[in-house]
C-alpha cells in the first residue's frame, strides 16, 4: 500500500537536536509524489464527512502537508505563523515550552463564525502548539473539528492534553506506529 511506502520515506536522524533523541524528518514525504499523495488520501478520507471549509496549518511543516491537502479539497489554506510573522492585525497565542514560552498568531479576518476548520500539523508533541492554534480558531468564531498530524508522540501527552481542552476535536494520526 502506498501509505506504507510513505512511511518508509521518513528520515530517522539519532541524536538531534540533542543526543538522545531519534528525530523523525517527514519532509521526504513531500519530495515523493506517491508518499505524499498517500498521505494526503489518508487524511481525505478520514474527514469526507465532516464538512470541512478551511484548512489550517501550523509553521512550518504544516504548510507544507496542509496547503497540498488544502488545494486537493478545494479548499481555503490559512497560515498560523509564529509571532511577528504576519503582516494585518492578528490574535495572538502564548503556549508554554520545555525552557520559555512561545506565541503564534492567525489573522483576525482569516476565519469566521460558522467555518468548519481542520488543523494540520507534522508531529503532535506536548500539544502546546496544537492547543494554542486550536485556541486560536475559535477565537477567530470558527469550530476547531480535528487535527491531523502525520506523527504523534503519545509519550509527551500532546493528545491527551488536546482532549482535555478541546473535548470536541478529534485527533488523527497519519501514522500511528511510527
């Protein structure tokens, strides 16, 4: 199956950033023109029904994967850009890191009150930056209906911690095993 082809493109880097950590690089994905459209049919499929109006995706792989699905649903792509990144007015969202804080921002006019919005991300970590576009979504009106990600790091607790503050929002893994 071509999902599991795609799978294989991701590149295992040991010891990055820091030693220790095996870090798993999916931007061969979007190299390859099967992998990603097995990636994109994945995600496609698990919300034919949800009546989706808008794409959003987070800086920086996000756009990479959520731009392509975006176009392939004939759909409206918005970006959610790290702070100061964006040229119009904005809201803005501060989400806690290992050592800080961080913030991200979304035009104030980019999304309205009855659009149905999916969040794309590359991986699901602690789900800081998750819930902060998540936060972000709504407070442009729209309904926040899911996140895709192609990798989620259970271990870090980013989806449970989506689940708690976003009970409607529904969490899909691209590659659950990986």
């Amino acid at each position: 199956m071509n999902l599991e082809f795609a799978q294989s493109c991701i590149a295992q880097i040991p010891d990055y950033p820091t030693e220790g950590v095996l870090f798993k690089d999916v931007t061969p994905i979007a190299a390859n023109a099967v992998a990603l459209s097995a990636v994109l049919e994945s995600i496609s499929e698990h919300y034919a029904d949800a009546s989706i109006s808008h794409i959003v995706g987070i800086e920086a792989r996000g756009f990479i994967f959520g731009a392509a699905l975006a176009a392939r649903l004939g759909l409206g792509f918005i970006p959610i850009r790290k702070s100061g990144k964006l040229p119009r007015e904005t809201h803005r969202m501060e989400y806690a890191l290992e050592y800080g804080v961080d913030a991200i921002e979304i035009h104030t006019d980019a999304l309205q009150v009855g659009d149905r919005v999916l969040v794309i991300d590359d991986v699901l970590a602690t789900g800081g930056t998750a819930c902060a576009a998540l936060a972000l979504v709504e407070q442009c009106g729209a309904d926040a209906i899911g996140v895709a990600v192609l990798l989620n790091l259970e271990f870090l607790g980013g989806s449970s911690k989506v689940a708690q503050n976003f009970p409607d929002c529904d969490v899909f893994t691209v590659f659950p095993n990986a």
